[in-house]
C-alpha cells in the first residue's frame, strides 16, 4: 500500500464530524444577581436553542426555586438570590428531562399531551417515545 491510500484509508476511518452530527451541547444560561433578584440575560436565546416555549421553562423554575418569576423582554426574573450555577444544575436537569432524546441523545424532540393529563417526549430524529412529568 503506498502512502497515498494509507492516508485515505485513515481518513475513511476518522469518526464522522459533519455539523450535524455534533453531540448537543446543553446551552448555558447567563444568569447574575441584582439586588434580590436573579437575571437571566439569555432566556429567550436559549429557548431558542432548546426549541421549547417559555412557559414550560418559566414553570419548572418557579417550582424548582419555590420563586416567582416575570419575563421582561428577553429576560426572565427570579425574584430571589439564586447563585448562576444553581441555576444552570436545574436547567441541566430539565434539558435532561424534557429536550434530549434518551434513545438516540439528539435534542431534534417536542412534547405532546397523551391525554389523561400525561405528556410524551417524541423524538424527530429516531421518532422514540417517552413519558415525561
Ligand atoms: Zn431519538
């Protein structure tokens, strides 16, 4: 073998790196504290990301932190001192929860009513299934 299909052959056997192979890297939330508040800067952005609506988001965190929360423009506001890592352990959670796909890891979901009060977590990509809370 010369060395010209030597290198071909190690670059066929190179793990694939297309963009949309990436593993999902969860988002960070860019979280600070003013006053007795906790702000979150990139609420909206990062919703984006994790394609879910703000209501969803808002909730969980108002039960998590036992807080009241507002959205203010792009923003959303903890209405108590909350550390910005705390924050992003719970939010981690959630993307764990209610984003990633626990089949396949890819974050291509949304989440359906099932009825009877219970949701699923479908998958676009692998098109699994799984009940969430
Ligand atoms: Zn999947």
């Amino acid at each position: 073998m010369d060395y010209d299909s030597l290198l071909d052959k190690a670059y066929k056997e190179l793990p694939e790196q297309s963009g949309s192979g990436e593993r999902f890297e969860i988002p960070i939330l860019d979280a600070f504290v003013e006053g007795n508040k906790t702000i979150i800067k990139n609420f909206f952005s990062v919703l984006q990301k994790i394609r879910r609506k703000p209501e969803h988001l808002v909730k969980f965190f108002t039960a998590e932190f036992a807080v009241p929360a507002t959205v203010e423009g792009e923003r959303l506001v903890l209405h108590r001192k909350l550390r910005p890592e705390l924050i992003n352990k719970k939010f981690t959670d959630y993307v764990k929860n209610y984003v990633i796909c626990t089949q396949c890891g890819k974050p291509d979901t949304h989440i359906e009513d099932s009825g009877h009060r219970s949701k699923v977590l479908i998958c676009e990509a692998c098109g699994a299934r799984a009940a969430v809370k």
